[in-house]
C-alpha cells in the first residue's frame, strides 16, 4: 500500500519535459522556486515529480555527473542537488521524506554512487541530515547561509519502502 494524503494516492515520477516548463512556470506555489531555465533541457538534468491524482505537489531536481582522479571525468557517478521542494501547504506532512526515498530508489537502481547539494535555511538543513546527508562544509547547521552536505549511496543504508527513513538508519524516534 502506497502513501495516501487526503484519500489520494501519491506517485513519484521522472517529469516530463511539459511539467518541468509547468515548474517553472508556477514556482511561486513551492516553498522553494524550481529555478532552472535552460538546463531543464539537458539529458543529464533529472527532475522527478510528486504527484497527488494529477495535481504537481513536490519535486526533486538534479544533475547527474561522474568524476575520476584529481578531478578528471572517470567512471564514478555521482548527483548534484538542483532543488527540492513542496508546494506550499504540503509542508510537515514527511512527503519530503517520501519524495527523497523514492527518487533514492533511481539513484541506487542506477548505480550512483555519491550525491553533493547545498542547504541554507537550518530547517532544510535538519531535514538533509535525517536522511543520511552528512555536513561536509560551510557554515555551523543553526546558521542561515550555505552549508554543504555530501552521502556514500553505496555506504549509507537505503530503507525499503515500508521503512522510515529514521528506522532505517538506526535512529530512534524521541
């Protein structure tokens, strides 16, 4: 049985190329724009989508990469974080948790092995750290500006589907 949220069924897709316009188009609904322009184009831009029914109610966007030696291009693949948002009003009701560990589903189906993204605000913060992103620089986690967070996909624990990401990780609730 799938997550539900006022009797619909949710879906976590890749988006297409209409609905990443759609994003664009209507990032004053999210707490945090979808703000790529022209990159929203590229291959190795990726972009999935939470849906309620038909209605667009979060989304996660990234760059995919591979890295090698000193900084060559190798065989290592790795995502870059674009973006990860809630419409408003969605907020506080852990479907950013389920947006995350469904699209962590396609990172380790597709044999990723690392991922990097920025945070700014302390709340998005929090929440990167209880989904097993460990700060690697910048600023202390309470302070507004930027702060970096990496994860080892191939060392990290990926819950199953009916698994809370805390659970999952060792981490008790309080």
């Amino acid at each position: 049985m799938g997550k539900k949220v006022e009797g619909q069924k949710l879906i976590v897709r890749e988006a297409t190329p209409a609905e990443k316009d759609w994003l664009y188009d209507n990032k004053e609904l999210f707490s945090e724009p979808y703000k790529l322009i022209e990159e929203r184009r590229r291959p190795e831009h990726k972009c999935f989508i939470l849906l309620k029914g038909r209605e667009i109610i979060g989304y996660q966007a990234f760059e995919l990469g591979r890295m090698g030696l000193m900084g060559l291009l190798g065989t290592t693949k790795y995502v870059s974080s674009r973006g990860t948002s809630l419409r408003k009003g969605y907020e506080g009701r852990k479907l950013g948790r389920f947006l995350v560990g469904r699209v962590r589903e396609w990172i380790n189906a597709n044999g990723i092995e690392y991922g990097i993204l920025a945070a700014k605000k302390p709340l998005a913060k929090r929440f990167w750290a209880k989904v097993g992103f460990e700060r690697s620089n910048g600023v202390q986690m309470h302070e507004k500006d930027v702060t970096i967070f990496g994860i080892n996909f191939k060392k990290s624990k990926t819950p199953p589907r009916k698994t809370s990401w805390p659970r999952a990780l060792g981490r008790r609730r309080h």
